[in-house]
C-alpha cells in the first residue's frame, strides 16, 4: 500500500514536531539547567525551627541504623529549594561551597523550616529553639566563645568611657 502525500506531510510534520520538543526539553534541562534542586542542609535548633530525623533502631542500613551516640542519631535540618542554574560547581562538602545558600533576593531560591503545615508535609517533628537550648548543655568552647565576646564587648565599653571628656 502506498501512502498519499497528505499522510505523508503530516508523518513529516509530527516527526519534527516531537524532534523540536526533545531538542527543547534537552536544552531547558542540560544547557540552561532550567529546574528546582531540593536538598536537605544542615540546620542549627537552638536559632532555627529545624526539622527533626532521627536513626531507625529496626534499620540495618548504614546512614539509617542507630549507631547509640545520641547526638550522630539525631540530625536537625531545613529543606533548600533552588535553581539549578544559580547552583556552583563545587563539592557541597567543601566549607567554600555556597551550593544550598540562597543569594540576596535571588529568584527560585528559598529556605524552608519546620512549621505546622511543612510538618505534616515532611512527615516529620519540629524542634523548637526555645526548648533546645533549655534542654541542650553548654559546651566548653561556647562558655569559652560568649566569655571572649563578654570581654571584648566589655573593654570596648571602657575604652568608650575613658576617651569621653
């Protein structure tokens, strides 16, 4: 059986159709990078309201088992939301690397914390810095660091006071 050439310009037409959508998709996606990358980051609980994961005891996976040092079996963090595009090559790893920090007023870039309606979202608990820095003890090297700044803040205040007439 032959074709007519009316089913042969529209096989034509729909082949180049479906050509340009892939060529535009692959340029949206591995040229301009042109899509959301979301990642869990670290979080500090005693300033943010972080979201809470803690190890599954049942778990035999190594990065979910409990490994019974309470404090590498809970890991506070928040949820970044950013383009692709505006994301650095640079391992995350790194302390240099700005990979998952939003730029000022930068579009399509945003940092989630652990509220009521995110909660339920994740699935997940909240912590709440009010309550961890009650029930979290003060490390040396922070009783250290505020006694530093207390002297620092301190002597500033005299100096200010001697060079006053």
């Amino acid at each position: 059986m032959a074709m007519d050439s009316k089913s042969k310009y529209l096989l034509l037409v729909m082949g180049l159709l479906i050509v340009g959508i892939l060529a535009l998709t692959y340029w949206q996606i591995m040229v301009k990078k042109n899509y959301i990358v979301e990642a869990q980051t670290d979080c500090d609980p005693s300033v943010q309201k972080c979201f809470i994961w803690e190890c599954d005891p049942s778990s035999s996976e190594e990065g979910e088992a409990c490994t019974g040092d309470a404090e590498k079996d809970t890991w506070y963090y928040s949820i970044v939301r950013r383009n692709a595009g505006q994301i650095p090559l640079c391992d995350p790893n790194e302390e240099s690397c700005t990979a998952f920090v939003c730029g000022e007023n930068e579009p399509e870039c945003e940092e989630i914390f652990c509220d009521e309606e995110t909660r339920k979202a994740q699935g997940v608990v909240c912590s709440n810095p009010a309550d961890h820095v009650q029930t979290t003890p003060v490390t040396e090297e922070e009783n250290r660091e505020q006694s530093n700044l207390d002297n620092t803040t301190t002597s500033s205040e005299s100096q200010a006071g001697a060079s006053t007439p």
